[in-house]
C-alpha cells in the first residue's frame, strides 16, 4: 500500500493543478463604436500654443508677386530682349549640327 501512496498523491496534485494552466485565451465579444450620424462632421484645429511675434505678420519682406507686377522700364526691356535674342543665335551657331539621316 505504501507504493500507491505516492502516486494517488501525484495524481491528487495532477488533478489539482491542471485547471491553474487551463485557456490561455479569453474570447470577448468585439467593441462597435458608431457615433451621432445625425450631427455634421466638424474638425475643429486649435492651436496648443500661442504664435511667436513675428512669425507670420503682415506682408513677407520679398515678395515674387511684388516683383512680377512691378513697372518694367522701357529701355531696358528692350535691351533684355536683344540679349535674349543674341544668346539664342550664338547657342545655334556653336551648336553641332544635327544628325540627318543619309538616303539609301
């Protein structure tokens, strides 16, 4: 009787300790958030912090539209335009010729 002893006390702790390592995974139903349909969608952006002075006051000092509607000078559009004019012939003399296909 003495051999039976300890294996009905293995078997006692066995059967005591399997339900300890029982699931190890718990089924909850899933989370629905659904929210008012009925209210309009809004984003409303608040700044956290106030603007440093002087970050965006007033006009930037150079402006590129200050710059493309100022007066333009007669006299110098005209040399502008000679100029433009100059480069694009000197570009086309030192320029390769192009390429031509030679006729068979």
């Amino acid at each position: 009787m003495t051999a039976r002893r300890p294996l009905a006390l293995m078997l006692t702790i066995g059967c005591l300790v399997l339900p300890a390592f029982g699931q190890d995974r718990a089924e909850i139903d899933p989370t629905k958030i659904i929210g008012n349909r009925e209210l309009p969608k809004v984003l409303y952006i608040v700044p956290w912090k106030k603007p440093l002075p002087g970050d965006l006051a007033g006009r930037p000092p150079v402006s590129v539209v200050d710059e493309a509607l100022a007066p333009v000078d007669r006299d110098v559009f005209r040399r502008q335009v000679r100029y433009d004019k100059l480069e694009r012939e000197h570009a086309a003399a030192v320029a390769p010729p192009a390429a031509t296909p030679a006729a068979h």
